[in-house]
C-alpha cells in the first residue's frame, strides 16, 4: 500500500509557478530554442567530472602504458634482432646444397667478363 501511495505522489503535478512553466508551451520552446547553448556546458561538465574522478588512478594507468610500451618495444628489437641475425647467418655460413651445386672457384684469378671467355 506504500507504494500506490508513493506512486500517486509522484503522478501528482507540482504545483510551483517554475514547474507550470516548464510544463507550459512557450517553457517548452524555450527549452528547445536553449538546448544548443546548453549542450556544450553539460558536455564540458560531465567531461571534467569524468577527469577528476579518474585522477587518483592516473599514476597506476602511467605505469601500465609504460610497461606495456616497454613490453612492445623489447618484442619489436627481440623479432629484429632474429630477423638480421638470421639473413647475416645465411650470407656467411653457405648452405651444403648450395656449396656442392657451386663450381670451385679460385680466388686469385682475376674475374673474366662474358664477352672476354
């Protein structure tokens, strides 16, 4: 029963000159015509509550986007690192493949260009 009670408190109008207002027609086109000029205010509002309520976090989120920078810069030198030493690898140490499918070559003679053999 508390709460039918409640309910027909809250469907009754209030009765103050600012409510009647608002709930009158001109209040209405006068709420319309505003809300441009009040949008910007509310966004800049609810914008600053959002950043002091996140201010005493702002030291532990630091540290986690430091972590994580120095995590991805460590894996981007770890791939790097691999990636030359293993074309370095290849350049010096010949496959036995390639080193059997090769001709011998000596070094001492002077290379002949393909219109002088």
């Amino acid at each position: 029963m508390a709460s039918l009670a409640a309910l027909k408190e809250a469907c009754m109008r209030d009765p103050s000159p600012w409510a009647s207002l608002c709930q009158s027609g001109p209040g209405r086109a006068l709420t319309y015509l505003l809300l441009p000029c009040t949008l910007p205010f509310e966004y800049v509002y609810f914008r600053s509550r959002r950043l002091v309520a996140w201010l005493p976090e702002v030291p532990a989120d630091l540290w986690w986007m430091q972590a994580m920078l120095r995590s991805l810069a460590l894996s981007i030198c770890s791939r790097t690192k691999n990636q030359l030493l293993g074309l370095v690898s290849r350049l010096l140490v010949p496959s036995p493949l390639h080193h059997e499918a090769a001709p011998p070559t000596d070094l001492t003679k002077e290379p002949r260009s393909a219109h002088q053999v």
